[in-house]
C-alpha cells in the first residue's frame, strides 16, 4: 500500500521515551536538555536507519517548552538558552528552523499535526518534535548545596512561540484562588457531579474505579515514574501519604508532576523515509487530527461537560474515516479523572471498556512530565500500531483547563494526508453565546460548583455561583467555618449563600 502514497505524506518512522528515577541506581540529576536528548537519540535509532543520517537529514526541531521556563525567573537549577537548539546539537542534528511551543498539554499532538502538515505542504521534510521535565531533580536539589548548574548559552535561530497563557486566567479568577490546576479542574469535577446527581462518596469512588487500571498499566511500564499497582480504595482514601489536594482529589488522582522524563518523535516524508533507508514496517500514518479550543472557563454554558473537546475527538476520527468501535487502542489525557469521564460522556465509550483508557498508565502514576505528556502517548501508539498492523489507536491530548484539546488517531494502514476542518469548528465553539458574569456579586446566590483549597495556610472554599437576582454566574472565596465546613464534609451544590464584594474579592458565607 506504501507504494500507492505521494511522497510528501508524512509519516512517523521514530520514537523514544526516556525516565530516570531519584531511587534508581543510575541516577544522576540530567537536565531537561539531556532527558530530551536521551529520548531523542533512542528516536533516532528507533527509525532502523542509520542515526547519524536521519540527524543529519534533520531541518526543524520543535521543543514542548519545559515548567522551568514556563514562568518569569531563572530557574532553580539554571537552563539553556536555547532548548530546541540545545536537544538537537546533543544528537548531532543541526536544523534549519527551532520552534519552542507554549505552554499546554495538547502541545505534543498540536505539534506532531502542524509538522506533518508542514512536510505534505513540503516546507518541512525531516523533523524531530521532543520534551521532557526534569522537576523531580528540581525538587530534589531545591535544599541542597551540592546543586547542579543546568545553565547553557546557546547562539542560533529560535522561533519562541510565548508562553501561551491568553485565555487561561485573568485577574479576576487570579483574586478568586483559581491558579494550579487541582483547583481549576475541582471546579469541573464536582460540576459533572452536580449533572449526574451523584453523592460525594459514591462519585469518589467512581473517580478510583476509573484510575485502578491505569495503575495496572504503569506497573508493567519500564518508563513509569510511579510504577505502582494500587487498588480503589488505596486510591480513594485519605492517608497521611494520600492526603487532600483540592476538592474532590487526594494525591492519588492528582497528576504526578515530580518526574524526570523526556519523550522524542521523528516524523518525515515519504520521499525522505526512502531516501534514508527507513524501514517501511517502521512508518506509522498520522491518518486522522484535529484542534480544538474552547471558550474561557467562566464563559461556557456547561462547566460539568466540555464538547469542544468531543468534536475535537469525532473530526479526527472523521479524518480518519474510523468510528469508536474501529479503535484498537485510547490514550486519554488523564490529569485528573474528569476529561478522561468526559471523553466517555461524549464519546459513549464505558470508562470499563477492555479496550483500556491509557498506554502509559496516565499522568497521576506513570507521571505527568508538563507539557510533553502526550509525546509518551504517541510513542505508546506507535509501538501499539507496528504490533498490531492495520489497526488504529487515538490519542488525545488536553490543555489549559480542558481548553484546547488536540487529537491523532494512527495507523500503520497507508493513506495520503488529509486535512482537517478545525479552523470551522473552532469558530463555532468561539461563536457561542457566553454565560453573563458579575464580577462584583454582592447578595444572594448558590452553589453552582465548587472546590476547596488544602493547600493554603487556612482552608479556604472556592465557589462558583449563580446570583438568584439575575443568573448571572460568579466567582467567590469562603472561609466562613460553616460554608467550608459544608464544602469540605458535606453536600454544597445548590446551597444558598450570601456573598459581598471586599474591594478584592467576593466573599461568600452560608445563608
């Protein structure tokens, strides 16, 4: 079938994952350049060419920006200058173009679907995407004299795409505690609750039945950060190892940022593929993509379900020309439970589906490397896909506060590259009317969904209401002992509350 494709079709003829743990003999504090570095080369070598050629055949590289340079400042240990530039001279690769991405965990397939466009446009033809987080070591050295010095000066072109935070906060849910994503997604878990009308334990409980066998999956995998098999109730229950979050996540369903891991993809023409002598069993197809971002949080009419990201899912597989049922394998974005419960809700797929929901074993448990996650994923996929030849397995990949979504759906099954009708359906999401706000909500109101804060010096409640005078929805904080009380031990949706303004603020006490 190969032989029927344009040349320019892009293909994935490489991957590379890579893990180093604080209790493992070998470690040695790398550096976010060398994690990616160390997962780049293993891509390389993964093509079954030879590796210095495919290198040296390398015209762009793109960097899923690390959490060290995700924030002003220097970082604790020191960084290079130039990321992108920085992998790429480690593997003997000396590109033409380096992109450094924004922030966003849809980044990986965002990228891995712009680069494949690019080379079947024909202004790209070998590229290498990569990331990686070394915050463990971070975290790690953060009280010790013996630190590493990570820095390096880098000279050379770099294409820095910013940060990339329009749409994700403002200051008016900075003033509200809504900045760390335990938080934001709170917010969206207990909603989804409050639609289905499930109690807090019962709905707990479904939270540690979704996640058990994804730590099933990171106990057999040799690059999980946690690889643990852990039961339900382990899950659920709050230990002093297990403690609180944010409401409604202990530890245990709180995506693991403290890793040291880096992932690496090679993508490529066809014409290149041959040109180097990339075996042909290795070619993995991208045969279905697709983009998607949603209106802000506090905009959208439905907090308790997110269809952006559904039509993000159905466009891909229309792509694709696949339905659910023609899926041999899923990985879905598991920061927390609640977008892998709405790619089910939307997509009609049981959360017990034998199928399984992750390759990896997810965020909280093989480890939530910032925003390169999903590149883990992919690289999953493309073994999953040469293994089973002919069938299909869909990645999808969530940023912001389910966001931005981005979806692959891969095969070894050849086809030419086809586009996409993202741009349209990114204008009717942004065309939805948005839900009226009152940023100052003085009076009476409810619950619309909530969270509450452990992490802060006095436990504090953060709540999303609705004003009974208009509708209106609104942001407010609480550490009245009562309301708190009810958020932290009780049933608080649809509770009546009574909110003033501060000057900074709404505050909200019960009625």
């Amino acid at each position: 079938m190969t032989g029927a494709v344009s040349p320019r079709t892009p293909i994935l003829v490489g991957v590379g994952q890579f893990t180093e743990r604080i209790d493992g003999p070998s470690y040695r504090g790398m550096s976010a350049v060398e994690l990616a570095a160390a997962a780049a080369a293993a891509a390389l070598a993964d093509t079954g060419a030879a590796p210095a050629a495919v290198a040296g055949a390398v015209d762009t590289v793109l960097g899923i920006r690390q959490f060290e340079i995700s924030a002003p400042g220097r970082p604790p240990l020191g960084c290079s200058t130039n990321y992108p530039r920085s992998v790429a001279a480690r593997v003997g690769a000396a590109p033409a173009r380096a992109v450094l991405e924004p922030v966003g965990g849809q980044g990986p397939q965002h990228a891995v679907t712009e680069f494949a466009a690019a080379i079947a446009a024909g202004e790209a033809d070998v590229v290498i995407v990569f990331g990686s987080e070394n915050t463990s070591s971070i975290k790690y050295f953060a009280s010790r004299t013996d630190k590493p010095d990570h820095s390096e000066e880098f000279p050379g072109q770099l294409e820095d795409r910013g940060l990339g935070y329009e749409g994700l906060f403002d200051e008016y849910t900075v003033a509200h505690g809504l900045h760390g994503a335990p938080a934001q997604y709170g917010l969206l878990e207990n909603a989804r609750r409050a639609r289905l009308g499930v109690g807090v334990a019962d709905y707990r409980r479904s939270m540690g039945q979704l996640f058990a066998p994804f730590t099933k999956v990171a106990a057999r995998n040799p690059y999980a950060a946690a690889p643990v098999e852990r039961t339900v109730e382990e899950i659920v229950t709050v230990t002093d190892t297990n403690r609180m979050i944010c409401d409604p996540y202990p530890r245990l369903l709180v995506a693991r940022d403290q890793v040291n891991q880096g992932a690496a993809v090679v993508l490529m023409s066809v014409a290149a593929a041959r040109r180097l002598g990339v075996p042909e069993d290795t070619w993995v197809y991208l045969r279905g993509h697709a983009d998607l971002v949603d209106q802000p949080l506090l905009d959208r009419g439905d907090l308790g379900y997110n269809s952006a990201s559904i039509l993000a899912v159905e466009e891909a597989m229309r792509v694709a020309g696949v339905g659910l049922t023609d899926i041999a394998t899923f990985d879905v974005y598991s920061c927390f439970p609640v977008p892998v419960f709405n790619f089910c809700d939307g997509t009609g797929l049981a959360a017990d589906d034998p199928r399984g929901l992750t390759l990896t074993g997810g965020l909280p448990y093989f480890g939530g490397p910032g925003n390169s996650y999903s590149l883990h994923a992919i690289a999953e996929t493309v073994h999953a896909m040469r293994s089973a030849p002919g069938s299909f397995g869909l990645v999808a990949a969530n940023g912001g506060i389910m966001s931005k979504y981005s979806v692959g759906v891969y095969s070894t099954e050849a086809a030419d590259w086809a586009a996409d009708d993202s741009a349209e359906l990114r204008a009717q999401v942004a065309g939805r009317p948005p839900t009226a706000i009152a940023h100052r909500a003085d009076g009476a109101g409810t619950i619309e969904t909530y969270t509450v804060r452990y992490d802060w010096p006095v436990r504090t409640g953060i709540i999303v209401g609705r004003r009974d005078a208009d509708g209106s929805r609104f942001l407010a904080l609480s550490e009245d002992p009562d309301l708190v009380g009810l958020l932290s031990d009780g049933e608080p949706l649809g509770a009546a509350i009574t909110v003033r303004h501060n000057g900074t603020a709404n505050i909200a006490v019960l009625r």
